[in-house]
C-alpha cells in the first residue's frame, strides 16, 4: 500500500509554464499584484465566510502574490488561506470538492469524527481526487468548537491548500463574546516544496541560520572560562548535532528559497487587522496551519484567557504567551479596554522571524512590534530528558535554562557519548552504570515512567538518538520558553471541562518511539519509516493507551486521525483532550484513546517534512 504520491515533478513544470503565461498576461492587461488577501479588515472585500449545510470547493492553481514575487498557490476557490466554512454541530454536511489541478488532491478535515471514507487521505480512506473529477464529502458534525481542512497530498497543504472550520454548538457557546476574529497562522514559500525537501535531505541544517558563532564562544570563555567554553563546543561536535536545530525550514532567504510567516494570508507587512470597540470581549480563533512551523504567540499589552484547546472547551486559565504547534488550536478571549491598537505577535519557534497582526479600533491603526526574543541553546533536558534534569518537574531545568548550562558537564558528556555515537551506535543503551548514578535526578521528576523499551527496530541506520529516562512533566513551556518573565501556557495549565468521554480504564498500552536522524533528514516510528512498517491493531471498542517517547531533539506534533487523544498527567489522570498532541524533545506522553471508529486512519507528524520523511503509520480499528 502506497501513500498519494502523485506526478510532482510534472506539475512543477506545468506551474512554472503557468506562471510564466501569467506574467505575460498580467503585464499586457497592466495588472498589479493578484492574489486571495481578502481577509484584511478594511479592505474591500469582507472575509469570505461560507455558511449551511452544502458547499462547493474548487481546488485550482491560483496566482497570488505573498512576497512581493507573482506565484501559484494551490488555492481553494480562489484564495489562500482557503475560505472559512462555518458549520453547526448536529447538522449533515455536504461538501462537493472538485480537483482542477493536473494532479491527484484531496482534502482532510483535521480533528473532525466522521467516518473513515470521509476522511481524505489518498491510499487510507480514498484514492483521491483525480484531476477534473468531483468527490463528495458527507457526514454528520458531531462536535463543536474551531479545527481546520487542508490537503493530504503530497505538499499542497504548503502550497496553499489549507483553510479554517468553525463549528458553532447546537445550544451556544458556553463562553460568551462580543466579537471573534479566526486567528490563522501559516507558512509560505516562494520555491516549490519538493526543492525544499530535496534540500533537507542532502544538508539537514541547510536552513539553520542560529549557529553558533565565534561570538558566541567568546561570550561563553568570559562566562564559564576556557576549559568549559572548548568541552561545550566538543560535546556538540561529537554529537553531530546543532544546539540550535528547532525548526527544519526558517524565514532567512538562502540560494533563492523565499520562506515567510503568516497570519490568515498575509504577511508581517501587509499587517492583517482585526477590528474591536473598546470594551468588548473578543474571542481569537487561533489555529496553526503551517506546513513546518511551531509558533510562539502573545499580545504585548493584553492578557489572555485560554478558554478551548483543540475545539474542546477547557477551564478558562490566563496567560501572557502560548506556544502552539503545527495543527493545533486555541481560542483565547481578550478584553482590550484602551482606544489603542495591539500588536499580535507571533514568533517562530527557533526565532528566525515572526508575523504580527493587529487588533485595533479603526482601520490603518498600528501599535509597536516588539523584539524577538533571543534564541537560545538545547538542554542536557532536551537531550537527555529525566537524565539530564537537575530539579523537579517545571523547575527541573535549574542551571539550563540560559541555553548554555552544559559547560560544567564534562563528566556526564564523557560517560554519555560513547553511548550517543549517531552513526554507529545503539544510543544509550549501554549507559546503566550512569543510568545508576543519576537516579536520585531522575526520582525527582513529578512521576517516574516505567522502563523504556527500545524496539529492535530502532537500532539501526536511521536513528542517531536513544533516550533511556525521559522527562514525563508537563509543565515545561519549550526551548526558548522557559523563565522569560511572562506567564507561559502548557499542558499541565489544561484541563478539559466536563472529563473523560470514556471513564473506562486501558485495558492495553502499545507504546512507539519518535525516532530519527537528523543529518540524513530521515524520520520514524521505532526507526521505521512509513514504507517499512505494518499497520497497528485497534480492537472496535476498546480502550487502550498509546504512549509516544520522543527519541528526538525536536518537538513532534503527533497527530490520531479519526478518534479523540485524552492526555495524561504524569500520574496517569485525565488532563485534557486533543485531537494533536505535541512531544518535546525527551519527553514521554501518555493518551487514552477509545477505538470507536472502524476503518484505516493516519498516524503521523504534523511537521510536513517530516511526515513525508516518514513519521506515518496505518491505524487500523476492526
């Protein structure tokens, strides 16, 4: 069985000799930039909302111009992002989706329960769209809440092919606003995406612009002197790793690829408005639908309140700043008083860029952009996990948190990387001595994991990374999050309201790690890319618990089609639940999941190159 992977070096060539009409066109008629930016306050055209019960998408090459440079985006009716569908929970819905394109495409409804034909993805639940053919979508909406629909083919989700759902409660909203704004954030590029990954593939770090320079070491020599400056560097070196390696694609511009943030289709310059009266609660419809980027969002001036979390509701809880990973979503309520603009600010994860938008009273106004904060170094946390925490859970990165606190571990980093050897050896697996000596660290992590159990699967050429004792805390904010002096979201502040859909207890857990390597760009479940593995089993009805060790030192947003993820606390209670749920580097998380939903479903990353890198696997319920 073979995932959708249509023809993409044809269709390239077919944009590029598109595009190439287009320019022509456009320049005889006198044409300025053209493209979907219609979602701006202000501006002559209002959002474009479609509300019912019946909706007809077309999915067609659109030219647009995000950059400043004229494009084709693969667009759905004719804009980027794709429109905003507004449902009602309880209805039936019918979605004619017809394929303009010259290749296979398809549209996945994220986080939606619907029966497995209806789910999009070419190879599981269908064959796809074919080109100039018309599939029809229906189903019955059995939630409520703010989700998202895009592309399951290939790479035209970065291409533009994504949009927002908002699905309104059959009896209101249990949180009442006067006004909402969907809040969508993305990324774009300039260059084909197939050019992005052939990247990737042949240099890992093509994209990383944060390395360390000799500035950085100087700085480091006046800080902690010589001897520790050298073995800090040396650590890195024999690990063949980057202390900086957030993200796999960023905004620099680098041998002609264009990288750019957005928010609901525009850029940091082109300042997407959404408007307010002072006074009103505003509720903001956040969601992330970036192909590869984990953003950082906060509001410099208003303080939120956290009131859903992937469309569930949760207790309502007040933050300065949140971090949302790629395919999740948060609606936040704001309160903005002053007859002022407010700058919504959201910076990468890596802090190679940002977007900013406004909220604002009238149209035109504009409030100060902050800096970017400054990134900083990985953990022995983020590397080691439990093994490398020094304090309890939340504070458990004491002396790591200025990203350089790996100066003074010259004894653990001697003992820790004969075992972490990326190309030859099993990871860690030969670390019980040190595994030993760390116990008291480790035991003071909120709740102790069981034994971690390496597949044999994972030792072998494709992973470069083990970890032996992850972290299991859930209040950690992330890298480049930690003691920033601003109140920071994180999973251990969510809390779902009305518990539980399923108060049965798991009766099986299967447990899969996140694995790769990242100088190959290649990535895994138990070192098996999709093309290697076999399907995992659900028994219909069942109630098991998946648990996900992230073997990795990037965070993976790991992604259950079909079926609700109820997250764990460390001492194994319901917390909160998701349809998306993010794995830091080192971290082990536990679900409950209820196999109530016969068919084949995907399992996979939501970081698209690293899906298509192999992070995929079949879920089977029968």
């Amino acid at each position: 069985m073979k995932r959708d992977f249509s023809q993409h070096g044809g269709a390239n060539l077919w944009r590029r000799r598109f595009l190439q009409g287009l320019g022509s066109v456009g320049a005889a008629a006198g044409l300025g930039p053209v493209g979907g930016f219609a979602w701006a306050a202000g501006e002559a055209e209002p959002p474009r909302v479609l509300r019912g019960t019946e909706f007809n998408l077309d999915i067609a090459p659109t030219p647009v111009n995000i950059t400043g440079a004229p494009r084709i985006a693969t667009a759905v009716n004719g804009q980027v992002p794709a429109p905003i569908l507004y449902w009602r929970q309880g209805d039936t819905i019918t979605l004619r989706v017809t394929n303009r394109m010259p290749d296979i495409s398809s549209i996945h409804w994220h986080g939606i329960l619907l029966p497995a034909g209806m789910d999009g993805v070419p190879g599981l639940s269908f064959n796809g769209i074919a080109p100039g053919e018309t599939f029809v979508y229906r189903f019955d909406v059995k939630q409520s809440g703010t989700y998202w629909y895009h592309s399951h083919s290939r790479f035209q989700e970065q291409a533009g092919l994504y949009g927002p759902i908002v699905i309104e409660p059959r009896g209101g909203e249990r949180v009442r606003a006067d006004r909402e704004h969907v809040v969508m954030l993305s990324d774009w590029t300039d260059d084909e995406p197939e050019h992005l990954f052939a990247l990737l593939k042949k240099s890992s770090d093509f994209f990383n612009f944060n390395r360390p320079t000799v500035g950085d070491f100087m700085r480091d020599v006046s800080e902690m002197g010589l001897g520790q400056a050298v073995e800090k560097r040396k650590m890195w070196s024999t690990m063949r790793m980057m202390p900086t390696d957030f993200s796999d694609i960023t905004v620099a511009t680098r041998s002609g690829v264009s990288f750019a943030y957005l928010v609901n289709g525009h850029s940091a310059e082109r300042n997407w408005t959404g408007l307010f009266r002072p006074g009103e609660k505003v509720r903001l419809r956040f969601i992330n639908g970036s192909a590869t980027t984990i953003f950082d969002v906060r509001i410099p001036g208003l303080k939120m309140t956290v009131i859903a979390a992937d469309g569930q509701d949760v207790e309502p809880v007040a933050v300065d700043e949140f971090r949302i990973s790629v395919a999740e979503t948060y609606d936040v309520l704001v309160e903005p008083r002053d007859d002022r603009a407010y700058t919504l600010f959201a910076q990468s994860i890596g802090r190679s860029g940002y977007v900013r938008g406004t909220l604002a009273p009238r149209p035109g106004m504009q409030a100060e952009v902050p800096a970017m904060d400054k990134a900083e170094w990985l953990t022995m946390t983020d590397m080691m996990g439990a093994m490398g925490s020094m304090g309890g859970a939340g504070g458990g990165m004491a002396g790591m948190q200025d990203g350089k606190g790996m100066g003074d571990m010259k004894g653990m980093e001697q003992s820790a990387m004969p075992g972490m050897d990326h190309s030859k050896m099993p990871g860690m697996s030969d670390m019980a001595g040190m595994q030993g000596s760390m116990q008291g660290m480790a035991s003071r992590e909120s709740s102790k994991p069981p034994p971690v159990r390496h597949a044999r699967t994972e030792y072998g050429p494709n992973v470069d990374m083990h970890v032996n004792m992850p972290r299991t805390n859930l209040d950690d904010p992330g890298i480049n999050l930690r003691n920033n002096g601003r109140r920071v979201l994180t999973y251990a502040d969510l809390h779902t309201i009305g518990g539980p859909l399923d108060s049965r207890l798991p009766t099986r857990d299967i447990e899969l790690h996140l694995t790769g390597h990242m100088m190959r760009f290649v990535w895994s479940f138990d070192g098996q890319k999709f093309s290697e593995s076999m399907p995992v089993h659900f028994r219909y009805g069942e109630r098991l618990r998946l648990v996900l060790v992230n073997d990795s030192m990037m965070n993976h947003p790991i992604h259950l089609h079909g079926m609700w993820g109820e997250l764990e606390s460390p001492d194994g209670k319901f917390q909160v639940r998701k349809h998306t749920i993010n794995v830091q580097p080192a971290q082990r998380v536990t679900y409950r999941v209820t196999a109530d939903a016969l068919g084949r479903w995907a399992y996979h990353c939501h970081l698209l190159y690293h899906m298509e890198a192999g992070m995929f696997r079949e879920m089977v319920v029968s």
